[in-house]
C-alpha cells in the first residue's frame, strides 16, 4: 500500500479511535488534517505527529454545521494541494446523555443525530469537491456493532451511517470515490471506559477474541479500505470486533 503524499481529513481525531487514525495515517506518509470541535485536543494531536517527523494540521470543524465543514475542507484543501481521503470518524459519544427514546429531549436526540447520523454527509459533501479534482478518492465511515444492539438512539445513529455508506456507494461510485465504514467492537478508549467498561468485559467472555479492540486494529483495518488494493470494495460495512457479531 503506498499512501505517500496522500491528503487525508480525519473527523474526531483529537482523542481515542481518531488519534489512532491520525496516528497512524501520518506513519504511512500521508498529510493528516484533524478536524476536531475540541480545539485543544486536534491541536495536540497535531503538535505530537508534526514532532515526530509526520505532517498535520489541526482545523477547527463542527461536523453537524455545513459551514464549518466546507470551512474546513477548504483549509485543507489550500494547505495541502486537495483531498484524497476523508474518515468520518467523529461522533458525540464520550460526553453523551445516556436516556432512553421515552425521556430523552427532542431538541438534543435531532442534535445528537445529526452529528451521529448526517456528520458523516455534511463532510462528504464538503469534501466532494477537493476530491473530484484529484480525480477521485475514497471513505471511511465510522460505524458500531451498537448498530446490531438495540442500544438506543446511540446504537440507531449507528444504523444510519451504515445505510448512509450504502447509498452514498451508489452517488459516488460514478465519481470514482468508493465509501465503506467500519463497525468497531468494544475498543479500548475513554470514551469506553466511561459508557461501557463494566459491560464491555461481560461481553469480552463471550467473544472468539476475548480482548478489547484497539485504535490500531481500526486503523489497519481503514489503511486497507482506504488503499487501491480496495478498489473494487465499496458499500461495505466491515466488522473489525474479535467476532461479536459473526454472520453465516
Ligand atoms: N470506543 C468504542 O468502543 C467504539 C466502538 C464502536 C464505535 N465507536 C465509534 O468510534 C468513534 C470514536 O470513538 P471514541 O471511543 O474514540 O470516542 P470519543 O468520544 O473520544 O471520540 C469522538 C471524537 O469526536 C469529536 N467530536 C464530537 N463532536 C464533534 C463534532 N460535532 N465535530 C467534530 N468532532 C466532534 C470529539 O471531540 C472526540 O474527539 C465514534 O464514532 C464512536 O461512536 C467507538
């Protein structure tokens, strides 16, 4: 696989599965843009790569709001040259309400959803134009096997995204950008650690690989999706869970 000199936008990098992104993405040569709300955050994961030989730049970006997504997407664009891949890896997810759909406010459950769900469209739409001028591109999608759980709006967001990659596979196909997503098991992050870690080592017994994942399973499993030796993949949603869920 050979992604040198590669532009890549990474959503939600500023900690957890998209620090590892960005960590490893910027290890196999390519310009790392993190686009993160939390400015602090993307701007030390930046500092850290930049120090350690690699290329980032850390933007500023509200995936739910189309501005700042243009925003970004246009500063990344005119730093770097273009866009050749996006990972939309952001989600409300380490400072999220945990209520059901009979309590939950109405206001925050759109909120939630668009940033969950219709992020993901948001960037691509803004990043869509930077890609077509490279001649095409590809996706990732971050999803969840919460989609499969019956876990509230968290695990319905989830849903979304996957039937999100499905239909955005047919708009992009003709462009020459394929879109796949990766559904994570229970991975080893903060954010894990605050919702679910209890639950999570419940379920660890019952899974073939009884361990957590880690950001750098993810990230191997997005550098595959993300290269040409993808090329005839997309609309796929791609388990990467030590076998939590297994399909015949
Ligand atoms: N950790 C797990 O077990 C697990 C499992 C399956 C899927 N996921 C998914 O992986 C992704 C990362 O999870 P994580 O565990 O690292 O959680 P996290 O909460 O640490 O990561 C989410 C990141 O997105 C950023 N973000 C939130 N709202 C944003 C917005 N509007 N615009 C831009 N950035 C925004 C946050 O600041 C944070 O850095 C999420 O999509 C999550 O749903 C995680």
């Amino acid at each position: 696989m050979n992604f040198d000199g590669k532009v890549v936008v990474v959503t939600g990098a500023g900690g957890g599965i998209g620090e590892g992104y960005a960590r490893a993405f910027a290890a196999q040569g390519m310009r790392v843009v993190i686009a993160e709300i939390n400015e602090s955050a993307g701007q030390r994961v930046a500092d850290s790569i930049n120090a350690g030989g690699g290329t980032a730049l850390a933007l500023r970006c509200d995936v739910g709001d189309e501005a700042s997504a243009k925003a970004c997407a246009d500063a990344a664009a005119a730093r770097f040259g273009g866009i050749d891949y996006l990972v939309n890896n952001a989600a409300i997810f380490h400072d999220m309400r945990v209520e059901g759909y009979l309590d939950v406010d109405m206001a925050y459950l759109e909120h939630f959803m668009r940033i969950n769900a219709h992020g993901c469209v948001i960037m691509t739409r803004a990043c869509l134009p930077h890609m077509e001028k490279r001649g095409g591109g590809a996706i990732v999608n971050q999803s969840s096997t919460a989609a499969w759980m019956h876990m509230g709006f968290y695990g319905v967001a989830k849903l979304a995204v996957n039937g999100i990659t499905s239909s955005l596979a047919r708009e992009l196909g003709p462009r020459n950008i394929r879109i796949n997503a990766i559904a994570p098991g229970p991975t080893d992050t903060p954010a894990l650690q605050k919702h679910a870690g209890e639950y999570a080592q419940m379920m660890l017994k019952s899974m073939p690989i009884g361990r957590l994942g880690q950001p750098a399973d993810m990230a191997n499993a997005a550098l595959f999706l993300l290269s040409d030796e993808a090329s005839w993949i997309t609309g796929h949603v791609l388990n990467v869970d030590g076998g939590q869920f297994m399909r015949a």
